[in-house]
C-alpha cells in the first residue's frame, strides 16, 4: 500500500518539472528565443539524489551524506557533503521526500529533517506515524520549497535524525526554475 503512496509522491515531482519544462517551451514559441539558446552550462542547475548512506556530526547539522546519484547537471551539487551550493542566481524549486524504514528488531517511528538555506531553517519535514507494536510497513512524507538564492547560497538536509531510519528511497531534488535576468 506506501508503494502507491511513494509513486504518487514521484509523479507529482515529475508533473511540476514538466510544468516547468512547458512553461519555458511556451517562451520559446513566444519569441523569447535567446533566453533559451542563449544560455551557458551555468544556467543548468539540476539534481536528484538518493540513498543517503551517512549522517555529518551534529557540529554541521547534521546533514544527510553520501547519496547515490540520479543525476545531477552544472555541478552545484556535492553529494558526498550534501550541500547544493548555488553557481546562478535566480529561483529554484527544491523537494525532499523522506521513507521511514521498518523491521522486525528495532521498532522505530521517527524521521526527520529540515531544509535549510545558508543555515538557517526553511522547512521542516517528520513522520511520526502510529501504528501497532508490530508495524513492518514503510511511511513517507515529502515537502518543496521555492527559494531565491544567491552566488554562494547553500542549501541542503539537516538536523537528521539516525541514517539507520531512512530507507534507500529517500530523495533530494533540487533544479533552477528561473535565472535571475
């Protein structure tokens, strides 16, 4: 049953990037053709990341690290650290969908993290579910933010709480919408 739960929260992230997509083809018809020819490889700011394989110390927040690459295009993201670090000015959009694991040993219900930009808290994500002693299942929960950032902005996931908590599904994603003109 999550699983139906965890692909719709993936076609709802692909539906606003096709959004996006349209929306700058629809530019394009409208004449507005140098702002997409024109471009550099700067402008292109994309990732999507998951399985985050380790947690920094609490002196760094507490970031997730080490995730497996989906991909990433321009080179702002690192993701042994976890830090998108922002190469163009402008309008990003920006979700993360955090997957509580389960098992028979170690009963557990608590995930979190928060979004932060240049340190500071953007948005707040947890699971808390309730459910029997013997609850083996899965629960996920997702958030997005649009933020304007700066040259030199940095924003990642932090104040987490136990990797061991996180199943592989766990994701970043994070793409420029608008470049600032």
């Amino acid at each position: 049953m999550y699983q139906y739960y965890i692909e719709a929260i993936l076609v709802a992230c692909l539906g606003i990037a096709l959004l996006v997509v349209i929306n700058r083809l629809e530019k394009l018809e409208n004449g507005h053709e140098s702002y997409l020819l024109n471009r550099d490889k700067a402008t292109m700011a994309a990732f999507s990341v998951s399985a985050p394989a380790s947690i920094s110390s609490s002196e760094t927040r507490q970031k997730l690290e080490q995730y497996e690459t989906v991909h990433i295009n321009g080179g702002d993201f690192n993701e042994d650290t976890g830090v998108f670090t922002c190469g163009t000015t402008g309008l990003y959009f920006f979700t993360a969908t955090l997957v509580k694991r389960r098992d028979f040993r170690d009963k557990f219900d608590f995930v979190k993290c928060d979004i932060y930009k240049n340190d500071l808290q953007q948005l707040n994500l947890k699971i808390n579910p309730n459910g029997e002693e013997w609850d083996f299942g899965h629960a996920a929960i997702s958030n997005s933010i649009v933020v304007k950032l700066d040259i030199g902005d940095i924003v990642y996931l932090g104040n987490c709480n136990t990797i061991k908590h996180f199943a592989n599904w766990t994701s970043f994603t994070g793409f420029l919408l608008y470049p600032e003109i």
